[in-house]
C-alpha cells in the first residue's frame, strides 16, 4: 500500500463535455468520472464551469456530487474561451498554493488546456485528462496528458447498472 494517498483537483469544461442541449445525468453522469478517479486519490478540489443558465437541470447533479459550479456567462459572442481561461487561472493558483494537490484532473477534451497540462507537469504535477469519445478529444491533449481516458467508455460499462430504475450508490 502506497504511504502516501494522492489528492486530486477535478476541474470539469462542462460544456466541452456535454452534448448539445443537454438536461441532466442521461447527457453527463460525473459520478462515472468521479468513481472512476476514486482509485487514483482522494478528490479535495472540485469545479465545474459553464454558462449554467444553459444547463439548469444538470446543475442539480453536480452540486449533489459536491462540485462547486463556476458561472461563466457567454453575454456576447466570442466569450466562449472564458470558462477555459479561468479554469487555467484556477489550475494554477490552485497548484501554487495548495501544495498537497499533486494531481489534476482535467474534464475536456479540448487541445487549449495542453499548455496548461505542460505547466502543471513542469510543476511535478500528474495530470490525468477525461475527454467525451476519441473523436472529440484533441490528440495534442490526449498526448501531453501523464493519463487519458474517455467518459463514453465508462458510461458504455456502467449501462447495464443505470437503467432499471434503482438506486446507484455514489461511493
């Protein structure tokens, strides 16, 4: 057994990750992420941004699973890089002042965040990279990542125990 648990920060691009119009968990279930990542470490940080006024009924859902949701509100065209900008922004101050976070997460699949992903790695930092399916997630991402997996795999296994009504525990 390891003698140190790792702790990790997960910050969620959510509409990277969401499909176009998405409504809750059909569309974007992060307990599969967050269940998958719960081998790796102990999750302390946990952020998701969007314009959440796109996304109301999915916003129930990440607050249940403790994720601090950041608005960033698209007023104007051209304003769709500004949820990526802060969560680099909090990437970094998180790295810099929460020594103890030695891997993050990071929910996208966009290649923007590779040079994110390199200044973490130069801060001796893991980075683990979830994108949506292999043809949305950016090569140059997937790449410059120390681990990528893709949430429609997780989601693709996990079928079998969503449906039929019942309660899923969240562990």
């Amino acid at each position: 057994m390891a003698e140190h648990e790792s702790s990790l920060a997960v910050l969620v691009d959510f509409e990277n990750m969401a499909r176009p119009g998405a409504k809750g968990r059909a569309d974007f279930d992060i307990h599969l992420v967050l269940n998958r990542l719960a081998e790796k470490g102990r999750v302390v940080v946990k952020r998701a941004y969007a314009d959440w006024s796109r996304y109301r009924d999915a916003r129930r859902e990440l607050m249940n699973a403790g994720l601090e949701l950041i608005e960033m509100p698209s007023a104007r065209e051209g304003a769709k890089n500004r949820a990526d900008i802060k969560m680099a922004v909090d990437a970094m101050e998180i790295a810099y002042s929460r020594q103890h976070v030695d891997n993050f997460v990071i929910v996208s699949g966009d290649s923007d965040f590779t040079p994110l992903v390199g200044k973490l790695r130069e801060l001796n930092k893991r980075v683990i990279g979830v994108g949506r399916d292999v043809s949305s997630a950016s090569p140059l991402l997937i790449a410059n990542c120390d681990e990528f997996f893709f949430y429609d795999s997780l989601a693709s296994k996990a079928l079998p125990h969503i449906g039929g009504g019942g309660v899923r525990p969240d562990a």
